[in-house]
C-alpha cells in the first residue's frame, strides 16, 4: 500500500510556495487600493467582501501592513485607513517627478549650448539612476539609456551627489563593492574620499574615462528646499571634442543650470553665494 503523498509546506519554496506569497502580495496591492477618498476608512470585513477573501486573511495582511506603516488602525472604530509610510513613499515618486519637470528646460539649454548628451542622475541604493537623458545632437556621442543604474564611485554624476550625503551615505557606497570598469577607475576608498571632498570644495566633479572608456563628463548637484542634494546633472561626451579644459569651461553654465533648477526646488540663496552665481 503507498504511503499517502504529503501536501507541501505552506509558503515553501516549491512553485506552490512561490504562488501562495505572490498572491499575498497581490492581495495586499489590492487591499491598499480599496481605499479612496470617498472611502477613506474601511472595516475588516467589508475589505473582505470587496476583496473575496477571508476575514482572517484580510486581519493577517491588514496587521501586518499597519507593522510597516502602510496602513493605521482607527482605535475608536477598529477601521483601517492608509498610513504615513504610503505618504512617505509617495513624497519620494513626487520629488523625482518635480526634479525631472522642473530641470527640463534646464536640460535642454545646456544641450544646446555644449552640443554633448545631458543627464539626470538620482541616487539609488548606492548607485545613481537616470530619469532624463537628453543625447547629443553629434555622429559622437555618448549614448545613454533613461532608468539606467550606474556606479556612483567612478560617475561623476554619482559623486556630485555622494559628495554632499550624509556621512552614512557615504560610508555605504565606499564598502563597495567598488567596481573597477575602466583602467582609470579609482576604486581605493581613502583617495575617493579625497576626490569627494574636492567636489565639495568646488561644487561640481569631473569624470575622466572611469566608467566608460572614451568619455569624459562634469556633474554638478541639485538641491531641493531644505538643502538636500536630490539629483545631479552632468555634461557628457568623447574625449575628442572633451578635454579636460573644455569641461571646465562647461563649469558656469552648469553650476548656473543647476543653482536655477535648485531655486525652483525652493533652494536659492544660499547656492548662489557659495559659488558666486549673482541673483
């Protein structure tokens, strides 16, 4: 006589498992978006109802959620309502949306003024993303895709941010691992630290073929209303037409491009009296 088969573990790590947490997931996407502004607060079972689950399943995600800060519970009605943390979250996705519509024309200035690809870098997990990529007009150029991730040791998007983060910012992305893509990467993290502190000295850095072989760039930050740096835009193009002068003489414009799309983040004084920008 065969033994009898045994069901498999509940949330292991066999397709059932892996279908059983993906619709735990799903079901909580689901519950968050029950709410609206009509229906601010909702019960446990009237989420159940809407949702054709479980009552406890609904308690389960709902505790769970509440843990994380994603949903509050009305102690005077039991009810649940979104959370703070959604808020937080939220004010995240608003300030890249801000920095990228209010940077554009910016962008688009300097293209036409320096004739090279322009980006707009934002920090991320250690790492810099591109959310705008305006590319040369040039046969040269350098190409670059948008939501690209780079590393921000060897970018010079990626240190005109990390030089002003907080120190804890810092130490993460100097633990590495620190990436050597090009022969002139610098990946020691006593001499990056330097680096660093000269992009502090002079509000902007300079990328000599570190992360792309070929291309050279300067990047400068972008601050938002309560000093933070919450992006930065560079200037990137071959070694052919970029020597290390004409990057430098890119330096005004950019800090000017910057410090008006700082000022548009409600960031002003301040910038402009540090790097002698005027009014």
């Amino acid at each position: 006589m065969n033994a009898p088969t045994k069901p498999p573990a509940r949330g292991g790590k066999g397709p059932a498992g892996k279908r059983n947490r993906l619709s735990s997931v799903t079901t909580a996407i689901r519950l968050l978006k029950a709410f609206s502004e009509d229906e601010a607060e909702i019960g446990v079972s009237a989420l159940a109802q809407r949702l054709k689950v479980a009552k406890s399943t609904v308690h389960r995600l709902a505790v769970t959620l509440v843990t994380e800060g994603l949903l509050e519970q009305n102690p005077q009605t039991e009810r649940y309502r979104l959370g703070v943390g959604l808020f937080a979250l939220g004010t995240l996705v608003r300030r890249r949306m801000d920095l990228s519509n209010e940077a554009r024309p910016y962008l688009f200035d300097l293209r036409k003024l320096t004739g090279e690809t322009i980006i707009l870098g934002i920090p991320s997990d250690g790492e810099v993303m591109h959310v705008y990529d305006l590319e040369s007009p040039q046969a040269l150029a350098m190409k670059s895709d948008l939501g690209a991730r780079k590393p921000a040791h060897c970018s010079a998007v990626g240190r005109a941010i990390f030089a002003f983060a907080p120190e804890p910012a810092i130490e993460r992305m100097l633990a590495g691992p620190l990436q050597r893509r090009t022969a002139k990467t610098i990946t020691d993290p006593v001499r990056l630290r330097e680096m660093l502190a000269e992009v502090r000295e002079r509000g902007y850095a300079i990328e000599d073929e570190e992360s792309e072989p070929g291309i050279r760039g300067i990047a400068a930050p972008v601050r938002d209303s309560t000093g933070a740096v919450v992006g930065a835009v560079g200037i990137a193009g071959p070694l052919q037409r970029l020597s290390l002068e004409v990057l430098e003489g890119f330096s005004p414009a950019l800090l000017e491009a910057v410090a008006a799309i700082s000022s548009r983040l409600g960031y002003t004084a301040a910038f402009r009296e540090r790097y002698d920008l005027g009014s």
